[in-house]
C-alpha cells in the first residue's frame, strides 16, 4: 500500500500536478490570458454564499516575482514590504455583504492611468499619485459587489493578472506612501 502510494506521487509530480495545492494558479483564469471575462469568471466566486471568502482572497497573495512584474524597481522594495505585512496580517479579504449579489467588473492599462482616460476615472484618483512606480503594459482590475439595480457598493481594485496568474495589489498608493 505504501509502494503504490509512492508511486502515484512520484506519478503526479512528474506530470506536473500539485498535491494540496492551494496556490493562485488553481484559479480559475490561471493560464488565460488576464481578460475581463476571465476575471469576471474569477471574481464570481465570491458571490456564492458558500464560499469561504477569506481563504478564496488569500489565494491571491502576490508570489515574489510578482512585485517585480507589477512595480518599478525603485518602488519593488517598499510595496513588497507593505502588502507583505498586509497579506500576513489577514487583512485582505475581498466580499460585500449578503444582499450584494451583483458584480460590476472595470479595468484600465497603466497607460490609461497616465493619460488620465475615462476608464482610469473608475478608479480612486490617489492611483494618479503612483502611475510612474507602475510597469506599463498592466491591465489592472477593479470591481464592486452591488445590491441588484444599485451601481454603488463594496469596491475594491488592484487585481492583476501577472505571471500566468491572477494576483491582488489593492490601493497600491497606500504601499507606496
């Protein structure tokens, strides 16, 4: 029994599969492309009551490499630090409240950011501050969870599809103070 056990382990890490693996790259999305629809699909399970919305957001963590993806090198330091505390701290948990059963997804591009257009005025007006501490080229995330016919509610931002996976840098103008 315990051969047969070795064996199939053995079986799965040369095909390349994870045992109990709960990281990022599980997620739906992961090995996509980073699209709206991509996230929306992503984003949607935090709508099903049933799910454990600390342990969903936490496999978000931003991996180490991430931060040089995302950040210019003279910002990489001192955002790794912050959403590094951040993470560990647990104070990063994306939800609305029970009666918020609606998703509105919205992005932007770093260039977007830096020539101030309409879809970079979805986003809270403090990212103007760190346009230049972040890579171009990124595609970043924001989304709101709202009550039926309602367009405010619980918003957050922030989420990056970076490394062949999805990744959440929330407010990256509180990292970068």
């Amino acid at each position: 029994m315990k051969r047969v056990f070795l064996v199939a382990v053995a079986a799965l890490a040369l095909a390349g599969c994870k045992i109990n693996d709960d990281s990022a790259s599980t997620l739906p999305g992961a090995g996509g492309t980073g699209t709206e629809a991509e996230a929306r699909t992503f984003l949607e399970g935090f709508l099903k009551a049933d799910t454990n919305k600390h342990a969903l957001s936490q496999r978000l963590e931003p991996r180490a490499d991430d931060y040089d993806a995302v950040f210019e090198d003279a910002s990489v330091e001192k955002a790794r630090t912050w959403y590094q505390h951040a993470w560990s701290t647990h104070k990063l948990t994306i939800q609305g409240t029970k009666e918020q059963t609606e998703l509105q997804v919205f992005h932007m591009t770093t260039e977007d950011l830096k020539a101030n257009a309409d879809s970079a005025k979805q986003f809270p007006m403090s990212y103007s501050r760190v346009a230049n501490a972040l890579k171009p080229g990124l595609t970043i995330y924001g989304f709101r969870f709202v009550k039926p016919g309602e367009t405010a509610g619980t918003s957050f931002d922030g989420l990056i599809f970076v490394n062949g996976h999805w990744a959440f840098f929330p407010k990256p103008f509180h990292a970068l103070r």
